[in-house]
C-alpha cells in the first residue's frame, strides 16, 4: 500500500457463526525476547502460530463479507515517516470445535509501505 491509501487484506475459511479479528504486528522476528514464529499449542492451539510481536494490536474487527469470508482494511496515514516500514497481519476467528483453545489463526502477511 502507499501512504495516505487503504490496503484491504481478504480471510477466507471464517468459520460460518463466527467473527473474525485482525492482529497488527511491526516485527516478525521476536515478541518480549522471544523467537517468532512461536508454536501456540502449548495454549491449547496445536499447530497454530504466532507469526509477529502483534505490538499495535490484537483485535481490530474484519468486516463479514458471507458466511465464510471477511475482509479487514487498514488505513495508511499519509505522512512520509511510515515509507518504508513494514506491517505484519494475522487474522484469528473463535471456533470451538477446532482445538482446545477454541480459536483459530491465519499465516502472516508481510506488506510494506510506499510512497
């Protein structure tokens, strides 16, 4: 995406009954000291990881779209300081069929800013 645009990501899968949340992460190499991507199976999601620090946050809500899709969109601001950087996205979605933890993950997407 380029300053002072938006950049719509799509989800697909979203579980039918459930809404799916955006987690937005600015480094995907480690999160308070430690390696990412890191395995979350010791919380009860087996084979699911974490593929950033998620330090601007983990719950911004994706749009439905259908009964399976959602979309999330992230407004860039238009100042020149965020050319450059990097932003990583990870969607999540409640399902409590799919594991213990009742809580599902997307892979990561990697974008980068431009002018």
């Amino acid at each position: 995406p380029r300053v002072g645009q938006a950049f719509t990501s799509r989800i697909s899968r979203v579980p039918t009954t459930s809404a799916a949340v955006m987690s937005i992460g600015l480094s995907n190499t480690t999160i308070n000291g430690s390696p990412l991507p890191m395995s979350l199976g010791s919380y009860g999601l087996p084979g699911c990881f974490l593929y950033h620090d998620g330090a601007f946050g983990f719950a911004f809500p994706c749009a439905s779209l259908s009964s399976n899709t959602a979309q999330f969109t992230l407004n860039v601001p238009s100042s020149q300081v965020f050319v450059g950087m990097k932003v990583f996205l990870q969607a999540w979605a409640p399902d409590a069929s799919a594991n213990a933890g009742g809580l599902i993950g997307t892979n990561a997407l990697e974008i980068k800013i431009g002018f």
